[in-house]
C-alpha cells in the first residue's frame, strides 16, 4: 500500500496543481486570466523539476533495482531523458506565456529575462569563484554606452554592437583585474564598490562623450533581414534567446575542468594554490567572462530603451542583481532564474 501511494499521486500532482491553482482564480479574474495563472503555474513546477530532475522516477527505478537486484538499462535512460523533457516544456512555456499578456506585462517579462542573464553572469563571479563583487554595474553600463555612442555616432548595427559591448566591458575588467584581483575578501569588494560609482560619475560628467545627465538619446533599434524591432514581443523573445543561450555557456562552464576549479577557489583558496591551480588566472577569467556578459546585456538594455543615462547605472542595481544570485542560490542556474523572477 505504501509503494502505491508513493507512486500514483506522483504525475497527478504535476497537472492538479496549476489546474487548482486555476480553478481559484476563475471566479475573480475570469477564464483568460484562470489560463494564465495556470501556464504560470504549469512553469513553476516544470522549473521545480530541473532543480530536483529524477525525483518523479526515483520510485521507479528503485522498483526495478529491488526486481532485478541491478540496475536497469530503462531506469538508466529515464533519468537521461526526463531532465531535457522538463527543460524542453519550461522552454516551450516560455515563447507561449507572452500570448496571453499585455505589453505591460511583455514588458516585466522583458526585464526579469534582462536581470536573470545580468545574474547569470554575476554568478560566476560570486557564486563559482567566491568573490563579492559590488560594482557589476559599471560594465553593465560601459557596454550600453559603447552602444550608444557607436549606433549615434557611426550608425554601427545592433548584432556588431554586442560583440563591442561585450568587448568593451572584458577590456575594462581585464585591466581593473589585473591589479585588483589579488586582493581577497572585502578589500576586493571594496575595490569594486568604487568602480561602480567612479563609473556613474564619469559618465555624469562628460558631457561631450557621454552627454552628461541628459544621457544619449535616438539609440539604433535590432534589425533582423531588414525586420525592425519595436514591440515588447520582439524584444521579449530577442532577450529570451539571448538568455537561454547564456544559460547553456554557463552550464557548460560551470561543470567543465574550469568550473571545477573556480569551485576549488570558493571553498578553499589556498588548498586551491598547493594544488596547482593558478588561482590568479582563473579568478581573472571569471572576472571577465561575468563583465563580458555584463556589456552584452547593456547592449539590449540600451537598443531596447533607445535611450541611456547614468541614472540607469546606480549601485542599486549591483545590489539587486547581487540578491537574485544570492536568494536564488549561489552557482545554481535554475535557483538564479528564479530569484530574478522573484
């Protein structure tokens, strides 16, 4: 009885939650909303089943264990095939939800997609290597404002501009890295606390490059085969795309002999050394591999807004971004997700 009871409620559970959770919000938004709350719904526990991906075969598979005393080819390969699945619905969800919005809420969709590849990127830095950095703004916006000078002042297209955004911001954190990166613990984050605001001030104050406060203004728009970008649906999928080929480089990185590494200098940086880690190398590659992405999406951030100024580079924003990596948790890209949803 206990086996049954373990295994039959199991796949229920999947669809009774978003359809419960529907059901309660029929009768006070209507049928259109019920069927958004259930999508939304629907996403969250396909995003449940990639933090905990063989759970729902678990009893399955010990079944077969205790049936044939070994593990079984079929149990093997469910386990292969149903983390791609849910991640193949989450996806499939995502490109459907947007249907059901308004541009309002194209819009928040827009910017949490934005905050979440900010975050990913931040999390290489905080969460894998295990260094505080508090100034991740300051290549956030060295990429949009290399943007914007280059599409105002040289008409350079949106998809050239990534590339200059993204290597703008990794020149500048090659160079801060380079003299800053062998200082440990709050020093370093103090380092970058100051970067982040000597990059605000700079920008406010060069008005014949920057334009000062009034920032710049008339930004090139994405074009695509001569398709212009101009409504939030274009811009929602421009960024989700931009956001699920991130979160496949970081996975990639992350559990490459690299990633592996940059684990080793989070828990022990020393041991790290004696072991033959050149810890210095490696913290400046996830230095500006974060910085690089960083650029990339101030990029979007500018070409989206057609409009930049200091103001949108406060330190605020290193802070938000800092808390969707650490309430997410820290080198988790599904917990990451989810904290710049929340």
């Amino acid at each position: 009885m206990s086996e049954s009871r373990k295994t039959i409620p199991r796949y229920l559970s999947v669809l009774a939650v978003p359809l419960w959770a529907g059901l309660l919000a029929f009768p006070f938004a209507g049928p259109w909303r019920a069927a958004q709350v259930v999508l939304v719904v629907l996403a969250g526990v396909a995003l449940r089943g990639l933090l905990k991906a063989d759970a729902v075969s678990r009893t399955f598979k010990a079944m077969m264990y205790k049936a044939s005393g070994i593990r079984t080819a079929a149990g093997g390969l469910l386990s292969r095939t149903r983390s791609p699945l849910v991640l193949s619905l989450f996806i499939v969800l995502l490109f459907v939800i947007p249907f059901f919005q308004n541009d309002y809420y194209r819009d928040v969709l827009t910017l949490t997609a934005m905050y979440a590849v900010l975050a990913l990127g931040l999390n290489l830095v905080v969460g894998q290597t295990g260094l505080l950095n508090l100034g991740y703004v300051a290549f956030y916006a060295i990429g949009a404002y290399t943007y914007a000078i280059l599409s105002t002042r040289f008409g350079l297209p949106f998809w050239p501009g990534l590339v200059a955004g993204a290597a703008s911001a990794a020149f500048m954190a090659l160079l801060i890295g380079l003299s800053t990166l062998k200082l440990r613990g709050d020093y370093f984050a103090i380092v970058t606390l100051g970067l982040g605001e000597i990059t605000r001030i700079v920008l406010n104050n060069s008005d014949s490059v920057t334009g000062g406060p009034n920032g710049i203004s008339r930004i090139s728009r994405p074009s695509l085969f001569g398709y212009v970008f101009s409504t939030p649906l274009d811009y929602y999928y421009l960024i989700l795309v931009i956001a699920i080929i991130t979160v496949f480089a970081m996975h990639r990185l992350m559990v490459s002999r690299i990633g592996r590494a940059w684990v080793a200098i989070r828990e022990d940086e020393v041991a790290a050394e004696a072991m033959g880690i050149n810890t210095f190398r490696l913290k400046l590659l996830a230095f500006v591999i974060a910085s690089a992405w960083a650029g990339m999406t101030g990029v979007f951030f500018a070409a989206k807004m057609a409009f930049v100024s200091p103001e949108s580079f406060t330190f605020f924003e290193s802070v938000m971004i800092l808390c969707m990596v650490v309430l997410g948790g820290m080198g988790s890209i599904p917990g990451i997700i989810l904290g710049a949803f929340l």
